[in-house]
C-alpha cells in the first residue's frame, strides 16, 4: 500500500482529492445524510492542517444529459464549510477556464469544490484526456472515494498515473480496506459471514469466495427460498430464481467439501400480501402456504443465528434479514442486528458491508455498537467477490 496520507505533509501542495459526496437531497437540496461528506472530513483536514490546499472532486446522482442544477455540488459547498469550519470556494465546472484560475489561485488552507464530474460522459468512459485536464488542476492526488474505488473512471483510476510518487489514499479508504482485510487476509476465528437480500444471482460470487475463508455462512432475506425451493421444499409464492436452483445445491456440496457450515432459517414469517398490514404466520421456512411468502427470518432461526454469532471472532454482514422496512417484518434483520452489537462487545470484530446492512445498523441504533460500517456498498461487495478494484489498484502502482 502507498505511504499513508496520516504520515504525509502537504506543504505548498494542491491536493486533487476524490470523494464520494454523492448524497442524498431533499427537494429543497437540503443534505438529508451527510455521512459520506463526514467520513472525508479528517483526511481534508490533515492536509490543510501539515500546509496543503485541497481541490475536492466527486460525482452527484446520475445526471445524463451534461448540466443540470439539481445534480450541481453547489448545493454542498456550504454544509462542507460548516463541516470544516474554512470557506469553501466552488468551480461551476470542474475543468475550464474557470477551474483552472481558481485552482492557481488557490492557497494554503483552503478548499476549492469542482463541480459534478459527471456532467461529462468522459468521466464515467474513463477517458484519458479528461483526466489529463483534470491532473493539470493539483500537484498530489488523494482518492478517499472507497464507494467508487470499483468504478475505473477518469477521477478514480485512469487519473493516478499522472501522479507517479505523489499519490495516496485517504484516511477513509486506507480504513476500508483495512477491515475488509482483516476478514478476508487475517480473520480471527470463527469467522462468520452473515449475507441475505432478494437475490441468489446478486450474491453469488460473494458466497463463493466466502467459502474459501468463512466457518459459517448464514443466509437470511429472500434467497433463502431458492436455497429451500432447491431442496424440494414447500415457499408458496415467496421471491424464488428458478433458474439458480443447480447454483443452490452447488454451494451446499461445495460448503460440505470445505466443512463451511451453511445455516438457512429454520422458520420464517410468512405472510399473506406483500404489505405491512398483511396477516402473518410462523411456520418452517420449507412449510410456506400456497399464496403466502416469507417476508422475514422467524423466532427459531434469530436464536440459532445469534447463538452462532455470539460464537464467532470475525463477522461480516452484507444484506438483510428481510423487509426490514416495513415494521411487521424487521424482527429478524434488528435481533440479528442486536446479536452482532452483542457479539462485538465480547471481543469479536465486525464488519458491516454498506447498502441495507448499514441502513439497518443506523435504523436499530446499533452503529456505535459494531467495529466498522463500510462505506461502499458495491465496491466492498466487489473486494469480497475477490475482484481487484480499479481505484485501489491505481494507487498501488509506482
């Protein structure tokens, strides 16, 4: 890994660093959670602190046609002011006449804003020009944007080679990969990986790397059904890929070979209507009704799950229990939430992936009560399907 920024001073630099400031706004753009700006505050400010200015630049939405005010990251540059208690300057574009004479201008101490990188498709193509224009704007390149580092777009790739020597990650993105090590490279043990949503297609890969490491592998949330419906159970009309029921069984054997222990939920609530007001039953995850789905783990399965945890080292928790959402359905993801909190403070590490995992962790109040929350959803879901990430491989090249 590159010299940790921490141990890096910044004088007379212009630090061009990458940030994921996508957040989300309400319809009078105010910042509904600035949790990803927060996360980027320490290493803004250890650069300007050791005599460095820094030039952020960061993506907002999925604007598609150029320009679009509501997509613009003026709508941030206050609240990042507030957050770094230093004026903020911002660039209307984040390259041009008009980026190119602020950045020169800019001095020690202070901040400059780019606006939506991807107001240009050149961004996302990962096109070399644009990156170029952007390069000529800093002297020191910083990517702390983890919830892109799996993206290799201009700003978080393609950029890193006009930097050679003078580049780094920031403190967010050294502290992501960090955890995500810890469970891949040097787990304690057991090590016990928690993966639910809708989806066996969407998890795949991650489960079959995590054969590879993981003791246990508990599977809650929608794809448990096709793991049931594979094994010749009975799950009404609960969400089932009838097309991954081979893949199913495929992972069973292959978790049998590698003695990893694969627990499915013994019982589920199912209910009658997709709805929060539905009625609802809890009955064995292979005993579903015609017409009825589970929509949640059920009483039996949280206390064989958490038993599990409470025995466990290393957790790793990507996706729901089920419909956490809706409050007739969130019993499983918040006991499961409770028994990772539980887990941590009697000595285990854990890891949340982002995404849902995350939600859940903040909706239950348990986010002072786990080791880390990832920040990138998709990129961390990546590093463990045991792909290399652009945005981390470009900053380990000479």
């Amino acid at each position: 890994m590159s010299t940790p920024l921490i141990d890096l001073q910044f004088e007379n630099e212009k630090v061009l660093m990458r940030v994921d400031f996508n957040v989300p706004l309400n319809a009078a753009f105010e910042i509904t959670d600035d949790s990803r700006m927060r996360a980027a505050v320490p290493s803004i400010q250890h650069i300007l602190n050791t005599g460095g200015s820094v030039i952020i630049m960061s993506h907002l939405g999925r604007p598609k046609n150029g320009p679009n005010d509501e997509f613009s990251l003026r709508h941030i540059v206050q609240h990042l002011s507030d957050l770094l208690h230093v004026p903020v300057d911002f660039a209307s574009d984040c390259i041009g006449e008009e980026a190119i004479g602020k950045a020169g201008e800019l001095k020690s101490g202070s901040v400059l804003v780019l606006e939506n990188l991807r107001f240009y498709p050149e961004e996302t193509a990962g096109d070399i020009e644009f990156a170029s224009k952007l390069a000529a704007l800093g002297t020191f390149y910083v990517n702390d944007a983890f919830g892109t580092a799996h993206r290799a777009h201009a700003s978080t790739s393609v950029i890193a080679q006009f930097f050679p020597g003078k580049k780094s990650f920031g403190m967010l993105m050294a502290a992501e990969i960090i955890n995500a090590e810890k469970v891949m490279k040097s787990p304690q043990r057991p090590l016990t990986a928690i993966v639910g949503g809708a989806k066996v297609s969407d998890k795949i890969l991650i489960v079959e790397n995590l054969l590879n490491v993981a003791d246990n592998i508990i599977i809650g949330g929608g794809m448990a059904y096709t793991f049931f419906k594979a094994q010749g159970g009975h799950i009404g009309s609960s969400l089932c890929e009838m097309d991954r029921l081979e893949t199913c069984l495929e992972i069973m054997q292959k978790a049998k070979e590698k003695e990893v222990k694969i627990y499915l939920p013994a019982d589920s609530i199912m209910a009658d209507a997709f709805k929060a007001d539905a009625n609802t039953q809890n009955v064995p995850s292979n005993e579903i009704a015609e017409n009825w789905m589970g929509l949640d783990i059920g009483n039996a399965a949280v206390l064989e799950f958490r038993e599990v945890l409470l025995n466990s080292k290393t957790i790793l928790w990507n996706g729901p229990m089920g419909v956490f959402e809706m409050p007739a359905f969130e019993n499983g993801t918040k006991l499961v939430a409770q028994a990772v909190a539980d887990a941590t403070a009697a000595g285990a590490f854990s890891l949340i992936g982002g995404g849902d995992s995350a939600a859940a962790v903040y909706k239950f109040g348990f986010d002072q009560q786990v080791t880390y929350i990832s920040t990138g959803g998709g990129a961390l879901l990546e590093y463990f399907e045991g792909k290399v990430l652009p945005g981390i491989a470009a900053i380990n090249q000479a």
